[in-house]
C-alpha cells in the first residue's frame, strides 16, 4: 500500500527590517572592545536606545589582589550571555545563558586569585520598544537578608543623537548602589543578624572610571561644538 505523505506548507512572514536611517550598521569586535574597555558591560555601539540591540562586553581577570564580590541584579528586560573566552571559570567557552530577570552577579572565576584565570562575556539586551524599563541593584548579607537596594528608572531615549553619546544607565547607577552602598556603614549593617558588610569593590568594575569618563568626554565634546560656533 503506497504511503501518502502529508500536504504542508511553512510561511515565514516576519522579515528582519532594513536598518534605520539614523543608526547605520557598524563594524565592532568583541576582543577589541575588551582590549580597549575600562568598565564591564562596555557597549560595543553606540546605541542604547529604543529597539536597540546592545552588546555589552565585560573581561574578568585573576591575580593576586583580584577581588570582585557579589551582587545582585534585577531587570525588566531579559539579558542573554555568551562566554567568549576564558579559562579557570564556572562557564565554559561558548555557553549561552538566558539570565534569569532578577540574577546574581559575580565574576564566575574558580580562583579569582589565580593570575591565569580569565572570563570574556558578552552580555546582549534588547531594548524595550515602546514600554518602560525599570531595574534595581541590591546587596545581600550571609544570611540571606537584603542589606540595601537600588531601584531605579532605565527606560531607553526615543532617538540616537549623532552629535552626543549616552551611557547604559545601568553603568551610571551601579556605580552610584555601589558608592551609596559603601559609604554608609547603615546600609552594610544587616537588620537581621547585626554583621557589617564588607565595602563592595566597585573599582574592580569599572562603572564609576566609565561613567566620569564618559561625563568628561562628553564636556569636551560640548566645549568644542561651542568653540566652533563663536568663529563662524
């Protein structure tokens, strides 16, 4: 008896849009960006904004003073992983992860102390469309308490401007968790079981050298677009 095979059809419909006439398509490579980058999450492009795909590229390296800690993260927007490289850490090269929309963070080393242990991740988010984007940093004790917290506002701009430059805001407000998390030995006092947290090493991150960099090129860059309109 013949066999009859089933009559199907698949339609793609969804068609990936030509790119928009204010953010052309840009070269970049991962490496690089780790070479040159002086924060974790360093984005590779310029855009952060609305609809924006944004690659942020973060290198965790061992030695003798490596020290990193721990927080923790929570976004309204999904992140994705890819480990790019590395060696001595808890992910192999080439896994992907779907983190988890409230994740701890840490530098996935097995020995931060060990100079040979390296991790190069790249950390992928899509910006929201059309809705808002909220995100909170907190800071756990050993018993499990939250010691402080961090929410704050990280809805993406409308539109690239070509003539200015904008930080994730997830850099910016790290940074400020991190200061307003050590400078107050109230926020690393636990409520529950009296121990005082370490301070967090937030030079190990990059996010405070990153965002004052930023503010500072940004002032030169204003600077010299006003220098140039008094000689026309």
């Amino acid at each position: 008896m013949p066999t009859v095979e089933p009559e199907f059809s698949i339609e793609f419909s969804a068609q990936i849009p030509p790119p928009s006439p204010d953010r052309p398509p840009l070269r970049a490579n991962v490496y690089e960006t780790a070479w040159m980058a002086n924060t974790s999450l360093a984005t590779m492009f310029p855009y952060v904004q609305r609809g924006s795909i944004v690659p942020g590229v973060t290198l965790f390296i061992g030695g003798e003073h490596a020290e990193y800690g721990h927080f923790f993260h929570e976004n309204t927007e999904e992140e994705v992983a890819l480990v790019m490289g590395g060696q001595g850490t808890m992910k192999p090269l080439g896994t992907v992860m779907i983190a988890p929309l409230l994740h701890g963070v840490q530098c996935f080393l097995k020995d931060p102390k060990n100079p040979e242990s390296y991790l190069l991740i790249v950390i992928t988010q899509r910006q929201p469309d059309d809705r808002e984007q909220h995100e909170r940093v907190f800071f756990r004790c050993g018993c499990n308490e939250i010691l402080f917290e961090y929410p704050f506002e990280s809805t993406p701009s409308d539109a690239y401007d070509p003539h200015a430059s904008e930080i994730l805001p997830t850099t910016r407000h790290s940074s400020e968790a991190a200061a307003r998390f050590n400078d107050d030995v109230a926020n690393r006092t636990c409520k529950r079981c009296g121990k005082v947290a370490e301070r967090f090493p937030v030079e190990a991150w990059g996010w405070t050298l990153n965002t004052r960099s930023h503010d500072v090129a940004e002032s030169a860059r204003a600077a010299l677009l006003e220098r140039a309109k008094s000689t026309e």
